[in-house]
C-alpha cells in the first residue's frame, strides 16, 4: 500500500491533478493517504528547498523574461518534475516576478505612398511545414537618452520563429530593411518561391527592396490596409523583445547595437517558444533537420 501511496503522491507533486482526483482512480484510501502524507509532511518542505534555488538561477539566467510556465518546461527537460502550480508558488515566496510588458510604440509604418501594393498571400495559405517557406519582416522603434529613435529591422521564419536577418539603422528608411534581407539571404539560401510577407510600408514597397526580392526568385505578399492582425507573428515578435529587453532608453545607437545583438542571439539559441513546443528555435531547426534526413535514408 506504500507503494500505491508513494505513486498518489508523484503525481500530485505535479500539481496538475488533486489528491483527491489521483486516489479515486487508483482506488487509494483517501484518509489513508492522508494519514501516510502526515508522516511525510517534511518531504515536499525538503524537495521545495531543493528546487528553489534551481527556479531562481534559471529566472536570473533567462534576466526575469521567464514566467512559472517557461521555468516548468525548463525544469521538466531537465527532468526535474515540476508543475506550473508549483513553480509559481515558489517564485512568489522568493519574490521572483516575471517583466511585464509597456504599451507606448511610435508609429513605424509609412503606408501612404504610391509605391504599390502586393496580395495577402497568406491569407488562404496553410502554415508552413518546413523552413524557409514563409518570412516575415517588419520594422520598430528603439528608444534612445537623445530623445529620438533607432530602428531595428528584422526577418523572422515562420516555421521555427527563428531571426533570420536583422539590421540597426538610425533612420527608417529602405537601406536597413534591404541590408536585413541580404543578410538573411546569404545566410539561409533559400530555394526560389519562398514568400516574404510585410505590412504595407514603404522600406518594403520601395524599388530597391522589390528588386532584391525579385533576384532571389521571393514571391511577395503584404498584409491588408489597416489590419496589423495580418502580420500578427512579427507584431508578437516585437512585444517579446520590448518586454524582454525592458526597453529603457539606450545611451546611444553603439550601445542599443550591442544589447540588441545579444538578445537575438539569446532568442534564437537559448529562449523556448510555446508556439514550437517549448524548443529555442535552434533546437526546432535541428529536430527538423533529422526527421528530414531520416526520411531520405534509405530502409
């Protein structure tokens, strides 16, 4: 019966089912368990202290950007059983808050031009299945102690949500977005057809860009006027970074480059997306890259 005991209380550790759930389905006497947890009160007091200090280094580790449910996941790769339940309380007994997000953001998007305007190609589309199908590019602010703004351009895979191509400018115009691209170009190579999706801004629309886009055999799609919910994956992207960075104003364009440089690193090689099982984007890229070659191997 100990044993039985012993299996209610492995899984209530988790905190994802009650004691009480976990006895009727394995035909456990409630008072019983009750009686033996009794005798057992200093174990959970005892695991608590070993998980703690384990909770707070990866919550310094990823600097606040990790709430309960990221640090459970964290915990659970590193098989140490951990419900969400449970690493929330811990955190709140060491005074362990997660950075919570801002809401002022200038306006980035110059949609009044005459440059022209691409389809929604996405629209009708279905998810994309491997990398380098779909990108997504957009452009935001970063506040700076001059009282004026730098402007980070990024390019993100729809598929792994990793930063495929950034750039750093001082102004908004088209050259960052194009150096963005070439270099997400000369790093991923992709195959012809690949779809690049933007809003409707004119470092997009601009005949430089499209001609860029047109060399590398890219199928341009734009989102509709006034709906930034048809770029909803860039938009996510953007508050992530504002929220994790804790955008403070940076002293200069020198010292915003390199924040900004070790956060995308960060992002793509260290940072669990939900939207991909909790894998950094490195690691999804790398799974899919082995499934890939399992399938071409010969049986």
């Amino acid at each position: 019966m100990r044993d039985r005991y012993t299996a209610v209380d492995q899984i209530v550790i988790s905190e994802e089912f009650s004691a009480v759930q976990v006895c009727q389905v394995l035909g456990v006497s409630r008072s019983g368990y009750a009686a033996w947890c009794g005798e057992h009160a200093t174990r959970r007091e005892q695991d608590d202290a070993q998980l703690a200090p384990i909770i707070e280094e990866v919550f310094w580790q990823h600097r606040r950007r990790y709430g309960a449910r990221r640090i459970a996941v964290e915990l659970n790769r590193r098989d140490l059983a951990c419900g969400v339940a449970r690493v929330a309380r811990l955190m709140k007994t060491r005074g362990l808050r997660a950075i919570q997000p801002k809401s002022f953001q200038p306006k980035t998007t110059n949609s009044a031009h005459r440059l022209g305007y691409n389809e929604n190609l996405l629209a009708a589309a279905e998810f994309p299945e491997s990398i380098n199908q779909v990108w997504v590019a957009d452009l935001t602010y970063i506040p700076l102690r001059t009282r004026r703004f730098g402007y980070l351009s990024l390019l993100l895979d729809l598929c792994s949500r990793r930063i495929v191509g950034w750039e750093y400018g001082t102004t908004m115009e088209d050259e960052h977005s194009i150096a963005a691209l070439k270099r997400a170009i000369k790093e991923r190579q992709p195959q012809w057809s690949l779809v690049h999706h933007s809003d409707r801004g004119s470092q997009y629309a601009s005949k430089q860009y499209r001609a860029v886009l047109r060399r590398a055999r890219m199928r341009q799609s734009m989102s509709a006027a006034g709906n930034c919910y048809d770029n909803a994956f860039m938009e996510s992207c953007f508050g992530t970074l504002k929220t994790e960075l804790q955008l403070v104003d940076y002293a200069d364009d020198a010292m915003a480059q390199r924040e900004l440089t070790e956060y995308l690193h960060y992002y793509n090689q260290q940072r669990r997306h939900s939207g991909i099982g909790y894998d950094t984007p490195a690691e999804f890229e790398r799974h899919q890259a082995s499934l890939t070659m399992s399938k071409t191997l010969p049986k």
